[in-house]
C-alpha cells in the first residue's frame, strides 16, 4: 500500500494562486477536510453570485478588487483585507464591482452558544 505524501509547506500569494477568466466564476478549493474547507475565487468583470443560502457558517475574506455581499438584504463592501462573516441559513449574494477575489473559509459542524 502506498501512501501519497502531502506537499509541503510553502508561503503562497493568494492573489497570484488563481486568475481571472473571461466571464466566468474561477474556483480553486485550497482545503477540504469534514470540519469544512477553504476556496479561492476569482469573479471577472460583473459576475457574481445570486442569492442562495448554506448550512454552516462561512467567512469571507477579500483578497483583491471589491464587492458588495447581500447579507440577509443588508449590503455590507467588503474590499481587499476586509471579511465578513456569513451565519448559517442566512440567505447572501456577492456583486463585485469589477474583478474581485475573496477567500471562503466555510465551517462545518453546529455553532455552539458561548458559555
């Protein structure tokens, strides 16, 4: 039986690790474990995504350009270095306003309430 060996540890450039494509919605999944995972995307232009809603808690994390993230109706500008978190069930959207890349960092598992 072998076993594939990890990468290994190295600093990356997020900005640099996913371009941009004509029109499109680039994706590049950094993470994936079942506590959750984590994914890069590239948004060219004006594409975006509609609202819809997830089972876990996401972060966002803006990586390059601007966007303006639907949150349950309340627009927040999240920009370069900016996040925002995204609760379970709460119906969002993302509008860049030109091309933006942001980082998702979603969560599986329930929330626990602080002692």
């Amino acid at each position: 039986m072998t076993h594939d060996k990890p990468a290994a540890p190295a600093v990356r450039n997020l900005k640099q690790m996913l371009q941009y494509q004509e029109k499109a919605v680039v994706s590049r999944m950094l993470v994936k474990n079942p506590a959750g995972n984590v994914t890069l995307f590239a948004f060219e232009g004006n594409e975006g995504l509609s609202e819809h809603t997830a089972p876990y808690d996401a972060l966002i994390v803006g990586v390059e350009g601007r966007a303006e993230v639907m949150l349950d109706g309340v627009p927040h500008t999240v920009g370069e270095g900016d996040c925002l978190l995204m609760p379970a069930h709460v119906p969002h959207a993302v509008h860049p306003s030109g091309d933006f890349k942001m980082l998702l960092v979603m969560i599986r598992g329930e929330a626990k309430p602080e002692p």
